[in-house]
C-alpha cells in the first residue's frame, strides 16, 4: 500500500516537473515565489540544469538563497550514502 502512496506522489511530482518545465521562467518563477519551499525544491531538483538555472535568475533574490541552500544539502547528503 506504501509503495502505491508513493507511486502516485513520484507521478505527480513528475507531471509537476514536467508543467513547470513547460513554462518561461517569469510565469514559473511567480508560482515558485508563492509556493512552499520544500515542494519548490523538489521540482527544480528534478528539472534539467539550464531550466532550473533560468528559473532560479527570476525567483526572489532571498529566497532564491534559500532553495540553492537546500539544493546543495540535498546533494551532499546524497553523496554521504
């Protein structure tokens, strides 16, 4: 039942990425800006570098921080395990 749950998250979250994606980065960057941080960091985690990086360059300077600072924690535990 847990890995169905967790299915259907993976798949949601993929068709966010993908939606996202899909956007220029001004109309993108406004929906990151309002937001949750946490699911923000999620989607441009998934998302291709250059993609990301344009939307990054319009989102909210500080906030803009904040993401690439759990970007970056997020990595270097994935390269602790």
């Amino acid at each position: 039942m847990l890995d169905k749950v967790e299915s259907a998250n993976d798949e949601r979250l993929t068709l966010l990425v993908k939606a996202y994606s899909a956007m220029g980065p001004d109309e993108a960057a406004k929906l990151i800006n309002a937001m949750n941080i946490v699911l923000a960091v999620r989607i441009l985690r998934n998302m291709k570098v250059k993609k990301a990086g344009t939307i990054l360059a319009v989102v909210e300077p500080r906030r803009a921080a904040q993401i690439s600072e759990m970007l970056a924690r997020a990595k270097a535990r994935k390269k602790k395990k």
